[in-house]
C-alpha cells in the first residue's frame, strides 16, 4: 500500500524538517503533500526548499501548496504589499538572510518561479489539501485563492452539503499538539484536521507561543499523526 502523509509550516526550520521526513523513512513510492509557508521566520528558509527540490528531483513523489508567506515573497519580489517594510525587518529579512541577498528580488529566480507555480489546493482521495481553510461564504469554495492562503476561523461556516464525504487537510493557524490530537479524534465526525503544530513558534522571540514549537506529519492512509519537536534552536 502507498503511503500518504501531509506536513504544513516548516517556516524556515530545516532541520526539523529533514529530522521529521527521517522518522517517516520516506520512500520513492510514498506521496508527500506539503501544504505550504516554506520560507520566513526560521533560520533556513532556503534550505527547505533546497530539500524540496532535492526530494523531487531523485524521484520522492513530493506535491506542494501555496501558503501566504510564499505569496508574501511573491509580492515583495514586486514590491507590491501593504506592510512590506515592517515584513523586510522580521519575516522576510530571516528568508533574505538564509539566501545571503539583500532584496527578495535578488533571491535567485528558480525559487520565485516554483512558487509562483505552486496550486493552492489539491484532491487527494476523500481528502481536500489546502494552506489555510475554505470559505465558505462563497459559492465555490475553492474559487478565492487569497482566502485558500489567509482565512481563519472558518470552521462553523462549513457547508457540509458541499463538502459531502471529504476531509479538509489544513495548517496556517498554530495549535497545541493537543488540539489536532482532539481533532483527529473527531476527524470522521467533523471533517477536518490542522496539522500546524507552530513548528518555529519554540524560538524565544515569540515568547507569547509557548507550548507550541513542533513538525507535524499527518499519516493520510491510517489517519494518524506524528510529531516532531523543533531541532533548529
């Protein structure tokens, strides 16, 4: 049988990440579905792309989604987003940093054109894959690609006339390791699973996270999960 497992925010923290894909033993029949915020905020942004990249090319069947800190990249390589200074001095300066440029512009172009190409959501089975939630305010909920990077609080405006058997497969908003244990076990009942254990989050400069700061991998065939505690700092 072929083995499926979602990872969402690495955030820059690259080590955790290879420490993570090591526990899963991944092999080139297994699908990996990384759902999105590669860059920012770790020390090594690039290097979780460069494990990306390394992963697809020696044949691991490796499928990535959009999130918004790669569309924060995207708009700042344009300089086209309210807030870019503020983002340039914290957020975006770690991703510049992990490149050694000055500019996000100058972040070599391979990096800007992948995720420029990245889908915002993808159908795997009964699961639907997506960075940040669904709204469902709209008609067809996966017609807003801004709100398929951003939303939140979006789970009691869940239509489940539309949604039917699938299962929603999410991170952008961290929660305790406890929560997505609470939401697994509810999984077949509700309907979806936030896998963002706020894997970056155990840095001291967001000591208003604590009791975050873990990778989570979320195993799609036997619907369970495994995490892995921040190895970067």
């Amino acid at each position: 049988m072929v083995r499926q497992f979602a990872i969402s925010d690495m955030h820059g923290c690259s080590k955790t990440f290879t420490a993570l894909l090591d526990k899963l033993a991944l092999s080139t029949s297994d699908e990996l579905y990384l759902l999105g915020d590669y860059v920012d905020r770790g020390p090594d942004s690039k290097g979780v792309l460069d494990t990306i990249f390394r992963l697809q090319k020696e044949g691991y069947q490796v499928h990535c989604l959009c999130g918004n800190h790669e569309e924060l990249v995207l708009q700042a390589a344009k300089g086209d987003f309210t807030g870019l200074e503020r983002w340039l001095l914290t957020d975006g300066k770690d991703t510049m940093d992990s490149f050694g440029v000055g500019s996000i512009a100058d972040i070599p172009a391979e990096y800007l054109h992948w995720m420029a190409a990245l889908p915002y959501y993808l159908e795997v089975g009964q699961y639907l894959l997506v960075h940040a939630g669904l709204d469902f305010s709209l008609s067809d909920p996966l017609s807003r690609k801004e709100k398929m990077c951003w939303i939140r609080h979006w789970y009691d405006d869940i239509r489940y006339d539309w949604l039917k058997e699938r299962i929603i497969i999410h991170g952008h908003t961290p929660v305790f390791t406890q929560t997505i244990e609470d939401q697994l076990s509810a999984l077949n009942k509700n309907r979806y699973l936030d896998i963002d254990s706020g894997c970056v989050f155990s840095h001291e400069r967001f000591i208003n996270k604590e009791g975050l700061g873990y990778l989570c991998a979320f195993d799609m065939v036997n619907q369970t999960i495994l995490f892995q505690q921040n190895v970067d700092y």
